[in-house]
C-alpha cells in the first residue's frame, strides 16, 4: 500500500502545471510572452522550466509588443492552434485592446462562425505591493463588456489549475485574470488535484454557506469576504460566500439561489466600483428578486481612483474586511 | 503599360488569369457603384477601383491554402483570392447567404475555404494576425505563405511596427503588401508620413523592402512572386510598396475635394485595366474574341451573383444569439 502526500502548491505552481498538462495533451498548445522562457521562465516564474521541457517554438519568448502578441495568438488560433499568451500585467492590456475587443472577441460572430479563436490571454493583476497606478489594476469588466470574450478569476490553487485547463481548451477566448499576490504566498497555497483536472467555466463554488447573508465575489477577494464571514458569525450572522470563479459565464442560477434564501446580498471585488462587475450584478439581483430582497444589494470594490503608490493609501483603495462587514450591516438595518 | 513585350512577363496562363481577376473586380465594382449610386442599394461601400493589378500580380503567385488577409477597401483581394461571387455580393448586401450569413459585412468578409481569412476594419490590425498565419504554417511545418494588405496609411500605425519586427525577429512566412494608394482617409501621404517611399521603413526591420509600380501588372507579378518563393523557402517576410491610385476616394459618396482634380482625372486616363488589355493583344497574348470572352462570361458571373444575392432573404432573426460563443451565452 502506497500513501501519497496531499500536492500542497501555491497558484503559481498550480498554473504552470495546468499548462504542463495542457501542452503534454495536445501539441496544438503553445505559449508566447515576454521573457517566458528560459532561463529566468517569465517575471514571476510562472513559465518555469516548460520551455526546456517543450522547447522554444512552443514556449516563445516574444519581443515587447503586446499588440503583436495579441495578434499572433489571434492569427494561430483561427489556423487551428490554442495559443496561451501572456500579458505580463494587466495595467498594459491597455495597449492590445484593439486585438482582443475588434478581433478576437467578434471574429467568430463577423465571419458567421466560420472562423473561431481559441486562446487564452494570461495576465496578472492586483494592488499590494507598491507598483503604483499602471502595474496593479483588475480591468475584467472591459472584457465582460466584449461579448465574445470569457473571463475566468481563479482564488485558489486548485481552481487555478482547473479553470485554466478548462480555458485552454475552450472554443472560444477566455481572458484568464491571476491574482499576483496569489502566486506564491504560502498563505494562499492549497490542494491541487494531479492530472488533467478540469473546473468548468461557469460554475460557481459555495465556499461557505450560511443563511443571512449572500457574499458573491471572485479571485484574491474572496479571501476578504470568508474573512468577513468569520467576523460575522462572531456576531451571530451567518454569512454565505459564493466564489463565481468566472464571470462570462457565470453562474447566474447560483446567485439567484443563494439571494432567494438569504435575501441580502453584498458583492465584492478588487476593481474599481463604479461601473465594476459588481455594478451588472447588482443589477441582475434587483432585476430578479427586488420584490423579495430584505434590503438594496451593496457593492464593495475598489475604491474610484488611480491606485496609489504609499502603502496606507494603497491598502485604502483595497476593498477591507471591515468595509465587507460594514456592507452586511448596511443590509440589515 | 509599355506597348512592347517585355521578356519579363509570366507565360500567357498567368496573363491571362490575372486579366481575368481584374475584369471581375472592374464589373463588379462597376455594378456595385451603380446600384448605390441609383439608389438600388445602401451599403458602406470602399471601392477599390484603380487598384486591381496589386490583387492579381500576388493571388496569381498563391495556392488555395495559402492566406490573405484584408481591410475594408477589399473587394478586390477578396475576388483575387477566389471567395466566390454569390456569397459576396450577398455578405456585402447583408443577405443570410452571404459567406458570413451577412453577419460580416463589406468591412469582415471572411471565406476560409478560399484562404480569405480576416478583413478588418480597423487599420493596421491585420498585420499582428498576419503573423499569426504565418507563425502557424511554420509550426506546422508547411510551406503555406500568408499576403496581408493595408494602405499606406496603416504604416503610421503602431501594429504596423509591432508586427513587421515580430515578422523579420521570427522569420515568418508573410508578405506585407502595402497598397499606396496615396491617401489615408482624406490626407495625402506627404502631410502624414515622414518617409518617400513606405519601402524604406524594411530596412528598420532587418527585412527586404521594395517599391513597386502597382499599376504594372507584369512588375506587380514579378515582385510578388519573389517574395512569396522566398516566404515559402523559409526565407522570411518582405515588404512590398505597391504604388496606386484609388479612382472613388475614401469612401462611396466621398466629395473627394482633398484630391486635386487634375492628378485624378491624369490617374484614370491612365487606368492599368485597359493598358493591360492593349498590351495583351499588341503582343500576341491573346486575341480580341479570347479577351471579349472572358469579359462575357465575367459579365455573366455578376449578373448571377446580383441575380442571387437580390433574391436572398435576410438572415433569419434566430441568428440573432448565434456565433458569439459556441454555446450561446445571453
């Protein structure tokens, strides 16, 4: 009899393996960004030791050119390949916009289907660690408002890994958002399924369940709103908190579901408010369920400014446990 | 075009197919200009009248599975690389039988059976795709080569750069024909673009550049074909500056002030379709009942492709949801 030992990995061991596994099932997987390959295997390392495993045609260090990135990996995916591209930081998606909200979002509807564009965009995002305003900012909600476009946040090693697997494979471009500071803090390490594991794209996970209360968030912040659940049931308030780890898809029944029994619903995420993800779900719920809410759904976010470079003003703009608890109380006058 | 034969022209099978392709991109925008301007029709409609010899010297040069890439004045490379004439009257009439169930539009014809891969609307964005083409072919291991046209225009654009030094860094199969028109939208070359020739930016990219008279059907030919044989060797990309003229502006129902009168009326007294044909028949090419022909059975071929596209219907209204994903996701 053999006993193995739980696969304990931080994400960003998870989401190279989730690569590993992608590129050993279907040589059609490549990879391209800048410094990704070997020797240094990408600026955090996330790309490490693939491009001596698969070689530098499928693991291609590219020059520092976003747009021609985007483009190549648009080009190859509609030839038959699954590119995975990195964009290093999400701050310089900025610069390819036309190749992902022109092109590899609408090239399926404008050639009626004729043409298709399987491709993973990779970037990582999240304010933190004192890069200022254009290295730290979640910019999802552009891709959810780019139909065409997917969008899948991981917030634990093993969903990394499943959800990315699951993306590479998909028909369609799936912008693929990792937390940074997720990457490698021991702090955020987890489980990991071996293999070919696979999470699907919209489908939710209840990471806590309760009955006052709905917390609907994705990525890093769902660690603040489990943080926020422990405070409250402190207080005797039995918070639910549902992990959408992507968000087009996403798993509307799941939201609808949990609001219905708990009737309060707080949604939180680390871009900014207004006009943030959290802005369409609201919407939804009220559109869904006024009638039955016990109060106004409340939005935590970022808070609306550039993200700022000294410490105390970064971690304000951060949304806070305490902002999170706040947001229940707010729903439970 | 010179009126002596020229030792080096391609045999009279090219000729004779590319005289072919640019007759039908002559009757066909000629149609489509008359049934806009009697109001038989409304499209957003870029004609690419003036410029049909840069399609043919490179479609003539390529195989079915070789790639093209294109933009919104692209009627011309769309016939050139044999998307067929039903389904692109009736993508650019907006009928569900079009090659894109008229889901596309003038601005995003795309008929991969065709090797017609991308048009965009956007300028300069075919480049960067391009390369994705090309990056394909070479992984795959094939000698198929992929020609991207833009205007001179698209040179000013950041893609323009980004993509010819990602082309030349990793030798990719592709042949970046610009089509120097003169103008980009409504300004002429001079007040946007710093250089004399587009060319001369190749040399910025370790790659080989070459200007072109575009208007010269057999010059245009012979340009092309090197830069493809050295695409599919394995040689790497080229840039070629096909120099032109575009008869109807920017756009169909442009005023045109912004282009003197005199260099276009010089321009379509000069019109390569015609000299083409003289030339043909001077040198013993072909004979008048030979070109008379093709031109009646191309005649032909449009009226059907009107004929049909007229008679489509819309796309149906379940069409709607269809073709953002996969699976349809509201």
């Amino acid at each position: 009899m053999t006993t193995t030992e739980p696969r304990i990995m931080p994400m960003g061991m998870a989401i190279n393996e989730a690569m590993d596994v992608a590129m050993g099932l279907d040589e059609k997987v490549f990879l391209l960004g800048e410094d990704i390959a070997e020797p240094s295997g990408g600026v955090y390392k996330i790309t490490k030791g693939l491009s001596t495993k698969y070689g530098t045609d499928r693991v291609r260090k590219t020059p520092i050119s976003e747009t021609a990135i985007i483009g190549a990996a648009v080009g190859a995916a509609i030839a038959g390949y699954k590119p995975v591209a990195e964009i290093m930081i999400m701050d310089f998606i900025g610069v390819c916009l036309d190749q992902i909200t022109n092109h590899a979002a609408k090239i399926r509807y404008m050639s009626g289907g004729q043409t298709t564009v399987p491709m993973v965009i990779r970037t990582s995002a999240g304010a933190g660690r004192g890069f200022g305003a254009q290295h730290s900012e979640l910019l999802e909600a552009f891709a959810v408002h780019s139909p065409g476009m997917k969008v899948a946040i991981p917030s634990n090693p093993a969903d990394a890994k499943g959800l990315l697997i699951s993306s590479i494979f998909d028909a369609d471009p799936v912008l693929f958002v990792e937390p940074m500071l997720m990457y490698w803090d021991p702090a955020y390490a987890g489980e990991v399924p071996a293999g070919d594991y696979r999470v699907p794209l919209g489908k939710a996970n209840t990471v806590v369940e309760g009955k006052d209360v709905s917390l609907i968030s994705y990525g890093r912040q769902v660690h603040t709103c489990k943080k926020a659940a422990e405070e409250l049931a402190a207080e005797g308030i039995s918070a639910e908190v549902i992990d959408l780890r992507s968000i087009v898809p996403y798993d509307e029944a799941a939201v609808m579901a949990s609001v219905s029994k708990t009737k309060r619903a707080v949604v939180v995420h680390e871009a900014v408010t207004r006009c943030g993800f959290g802005a369409e779900l609201s919407s939804r719920i009220h559109e869904e369920l006024f009638g039955t809410l016990a109060a106004p759904v409340q939005r935590v976010g970022g808070k609306n400014i550039p993200i700022p470079y000294a410490s105390n003003l970064e971690k304000a703009f951060l949304p806070q446990v305490a902002d999170v608890v706040a947001a229940v109380k707010r729903t439970n006058k | 075009m010179a009126t002596t034969n020229r030792p080096d022209a391609p045999d009279r099978d090219a000729l004779l197919r590319m005289f072919e392709i640019q007759q039908k991109i002559k009757t066909a925008d000629e149609r489509f200009r008359a049934m806009l301007t009697s109001g038989q029709v409304q499209l957003i409609y870029y004609s690419p009248r003036g410029q049909e010899c840069i399609s043919a010297g490179y479609a003539v040069h390529l195989r079915p599975d070789d790639y093209v890439v294109t933009i919104y004045r692209g009627l011309h490379d769309h016939i050139a690389k044999g998307v067929p004439m039903r389904e692109l009257w009736a993508e650019f009439l907006g009928r569900g039988t079009g090659t894109c169930k008229g889901k596309g539009g003038p601005m995003h014809v795309t008929h991969p059976k065709s090797g017609l891969m991308v048009t965009t609307g956007i300028v300069g964005a075919g480049i960067p795709i391009a390369n994705g083409f090309g990056l394909a072919a070479k992984l795959s291991g094939t000698d198929q080569v992929t020609v991207v046209n833009f205007g001179d225009g698209a040179s000013n654009i950041g893609a323009f750069h980004e993509g010819l030094n990602m082309a030349a860094v990793w030798k990719l199969p592709v042949i970046f024909v610009c089509q120097n028109n003169l103008y980009g939208e409504h300004t002429p070359m001079a007040m946007s673009t710093g250089v004399e020739y587009i060319s001369e930016r190749a040399s910025s990219y370790g790659m080989p550049g070459v200007t072109v008279n575009g208007n010269d059907p057999v010059a245009m030919w012979k340009v092309a074909g090197e830069a493809v044989a050295r695409a599919r060797a394995g040689e790497g990309p080229t840039l070629i500056e096909a120099r032109t003229y575009r008869f109807w502006g920017h756009l169909m129902g442009d005023a045109m002030e912004y282009m003197p009168k005199e260099e276009r009326k010089a321009a379509m007294a000069a019109d390569p379709l015609p000299a083409f044909r003289a030339w043909l028949l001077d040198n013993g090419h072909a004979n008048e009942a030979q070109l008379t022909e093709i031109e009646d059975q191309i005649k032909a071929l449009v009226d059907d492709a009107v004929e049909f596209a007229m008679n489509s219907p819309e796309p149906p209204m379940d069409e709607l949801y269809t073709d953002v994903y996969e699976e349809i996701i509201k």
